[in-house]
C-alpha cells in the first residue's frame, strides 16, 4: 500500500488493507508512505509496518527549487526501488499522496501489477499520469470518470471507509466520549491538517455558545493551527467552559462524527464518505484552494441529496454561520431527514468492491 501525505490519502489506504487482512489474516502488507508525512504516525497505530522514501513536491513559483526537487525524487525513487525488491509485493496499491507515484512506477517498471484509487471528483494529475500502465483505477466518484481516457480500467466503487464508522449508535458514541444524551453537539473541523478559514469563523461560533446549557462544540482545529487558535483565545482572554472542546488532531472520527448533531467541515473526499456512512448532515465549507475546486464537487454529490448545505469560502461570514447553526438547532425535523439523506450518499461496499477486484486478479494470474 502507498499513499499518504493527508489522512484523505492515508485512511483510504488502511481500509483497503484492513480488508485484506481480514479476508486473510496471513497476508503480509507493507505501507510505503513520505517522510514527512501523517502516514509515519498513523499507519503504525493502525498495526502495519511502513517504510519512508524521500519525496517532494515540484515548486511551481520558483523553478529553480526544483533541481532540489529532481534530486529527492530520484533518491525517493531508488528507495522505492530497494523496499520492492526486498519485499517482493504480489500486488501494488496507490492512494495519492507524495509517495505513491514513485512507488506505483516503480512497480510498474519492475512488472508488478498496480492499482489507483481516485478519491475525489476532480482527478489529480498524478492518477492521470499512471492510469496507462494500471491494471484498474478505482473511483470515488463517478464524475472522475470524464478525465481519464483508459474507460475499461475504471471502476466506480466510492471511498474505502473503515468499519467503524458503519457500526454503532449515536447514544454509544456519546457515551464513549462523555456527551450529554441530550446536548446539541456540533462538529467542525477542516481535515487532518486543519482550515484557517474555517477555524476563523469557529471562533466566533464557540464565543457565541460558550458556556450555552444544552450545547457542546468540537472544533477539530488541525495539528498546524492548534497552537495559534490557542494562543487567540488567550489573548482575548476567553476562558473556554466545559462544553467546548478544542482537539489538535481527532483519531477517533467514528465516534465523534455519530456522536454528531450537525457538521461543519471542509469537503475533502474522505471527509464527506465518512460523514455520508455516518449519516451526519453537515455544513460543507470547501476548499477553494484545491484542483478543479474538487471539494466543492464532492460536496455537491450529496447536497443536491438533500443531505448537505455549501457555504463557499467567498461567501462565508462569522455571523451568518452562526445564524445557520441555530436554524438547525431550531429544527430538529430537518436535521434528521439531511441524516436520513446523507445516509443514502454513503458508499458502504467500497472496500469489498476494491478487495474483490484486486483479489480475482490475483487469483486469476
């Protein structure tokens, strides 16, 4: 498995692997991930080995960091070349990220047969650039399927989710995190790294419900921003009350996303099919910042269901999402039939039907 950089291309990965083990429990699954990445923190918390390779990113404002570049590529590519050699994979699998694309070519130029999944509804370049040699690309959805030529390759199976975001109640989640059964309890956070944006407008909404009987905030605020929207409450001298939580880095999104009333968040691919097969209605704030503006796209997927709302960054102001908030909270009929609608977007075969496709090759070769 390779793939990392974001939770969106790591958990995706481990899913697959999961699967996997649990078909058999023998079978020997080696991550290769970036040296700078989550994948060197999560993927061992999750029981698999990994590997690092050097990898980075090409510099598009200034060329000439680029020959820095070029130079960790070629190293990240003869280490990607060592790691396969040595563990003499059946099958290669690539999620995104840095690392997978010298990964999977490598494997491919050693005639190893590779797979991608795509998780988003705007391809990156990178998939687009390995799709030829691939025996399948998997799709998140189905909308990708316009910008790849190789048609016979593609499969539309959703975004792998792991278990645990498909079992389990609403009151058990509560229960486990310490939530009031009763409380509204709303979520936002704006992926793995965190949102500036969206971490801003929480400000203001955690000002607004401090203290507020009946409400309970999480504000996911990202390993990067973390110490700085600290730092603001502080300097505001705004003492939090027992009812908000600020979380550096959420492990246990399951529990927290059931425990959900509502959701506000970015709308990375990943986000949105653990928020679908949780069944949370959410507040989609994208990214505008992304390919393609891709985000709003995989947002779109399940607000036109009825099981969203997209506020888009250009548009979004601290007051207004406020006033979003008590709306829902005013209207509880609402909530739940954006749940019952977000329920239906979730892709819940996702996995099987990637484990099932690899798998009959395997057996097939």
């Amino acid at each position: 498995m390779t793939g990392g950089g974001t939770g969106g291309h790591i958990y995706p990965a481990i899913a697959i692997a999961d699967e996997i083990k649990k078909r058999d429990p023998q079978a020997e699954i080696l991550f290769v991930g970036a040296e700078r990445g989550l994948e060197k923190k999560l993927v061992p918390e999750r029981g698999y080995d990994i590997e690092l390779i050097t990898v980075a990113g090409f510099n598009r404002k200034n060329p000439l960091k680029n020959i820095e570049v070029i130079r960790k590529l070629m190293k990240g590519n003869a280490q990607a070349k060592k790691i396969i050699r040595d563990f003499a994979p059946d099958f290669v699998v690539g999620t995104g990220g840095y690392a997978s694309a010298p990964t999977v070519k490598t494997a491919q130029a050693m005639g190893i047969p590779t797979y991608i999944h795509e998780q988003n509804a705007f391809p990156g370049v990178t998939n687009k650039l390995l799709e030829k040699k691939v025996r399948k690309v998997f799709l998140g959805f189905a909308k990708a399927e316009e910008f790849f030529k190789s048609q016979d390759k593609l499969v539309v199976t959703g975004n792998p989710v792991r278990d645990e975001f498909m079992t389990g109640s609403k009151a058990e989640a509560r229960e486990k995190l310490d939530f009031g059964r009763d409380e509204f309890v709303l979520l936002a956070f704006g992926g793995s790294q965190g949102a500036g944006r969206v971490n801003k407008a929480m400000l203001s909404v955690i000002k607004e419900f401090n203290g507020k009987e009946g409400v309970r905030v999480v504000l996911g605020a990202g390993s990067y921003y973390y110490a700085a929207i600290m730092e603001s409450f502080k300097e505001e001298g705004l003492e939090l009350a027992d009812n908000i939580n600020i979380i550096e880095f959420i492990r246990d999104m399951a529990s927290y996303l059931k425990a959900a009333d509502l959701v506000v968040s970015r709308s990375g691919a990943l986000t949105v099919a653990e928020a679908t097969v949780s069944g949370a209605p959410a507040i989609f704030i994208p990214s505008p910042m992304v390919t393609g503006n891709h985000q709003y796209y995989n947002a779109l997927a399940v607000a036109e269901k009825g099981g969203a709302k997209i506020i888009e960054e250009k548009d979004l102001e601290d007051q207004m999402l406020i006033d979003k908030i008590y709306e829902f909270m005013g209207n509880k009929e609402k909530l739940e039939e954006m749940a019952q609608a977000s329920s239906k977007c979730g892709q819940r075969e996702a996995t099987k039907i990637i484990c099932d496709s690899i798998l009959e090759d395997y057996i097939n070769d």
